[in-house]
C-alpha cells in the first residue's frame, strides 16, 4: 500500500475510533502495523457473567460499527474532504447512443 494511502487510512481510521468511543462509551483505539484494524480492552476485574458478557457485547457492536463506518468510502471522502485532502472521485460512464 502506498504511503499516501496508508496515511490517509491512519487518519480516517482514529476518526472512526473517536466517534464510535463518544456514541458507545467505551475507548476504540485504530492501529497500523503487522495486524491493523480497531481495538478496545477493559477490566473485568469484580464483573459477575451477567456484567461480563454485557460488556463484551458493548465492546463488540462499537467494533463492528467502526469497521463498518472504516470501509464506507462516503465516510472516507467525508472526514477526508474536511481535512482538506482531494478526494479522487469516480466517474460515471455515459453510454453513447448511436442514432442511425
């Protein structure tokens, strides 16, 4: 991957984590390195099975939603078109009708 690109996956990528921490409450965390993609942790530390498996789960929806929001390329466009980065836009082809 080129480095523009990595850079620009980098920045969308802790985007993505802060907003999925704010809706969800708990702190997502986006890395690159030899396994990337979003990751959280918390104490379990005096959690019965019930508060567990709850916290689990919450951990578990912001991580789907973050890879989610991460792959939708209008969201990438978006957060990148508002750090002032173009945004390569496909074009649509127009099909030429031949009239005889």
């Amino acid at each position: 991957m080129e480095p523009c690109r990595l850079r620009q996956e980098s920045h969308v990528g802790d985007e993505v984590a802060r907003r999925v921490s704010e809706k969800h409450g708990v702190k997502v965390r986006f890395e690159i390195d030899y396994e990337s993609g979003f990751f959280t942790t918390f104490d379990s530390t005096g959690m019965n099975d019930e508060q567990l498996i709850n916290e689990i789960m919450k951990r578990v929806n912001a991580i789907a939603e973050a890879r989610e929001m991460f792959f939708n390329e209008e969201t990438m466009n978006e957060f990148l078109a508002s750090k002032g980065i173009e945004v390569e836009r496909k074009r649509s082809r127009r099909r030429r009708v031949s009239r005889s």
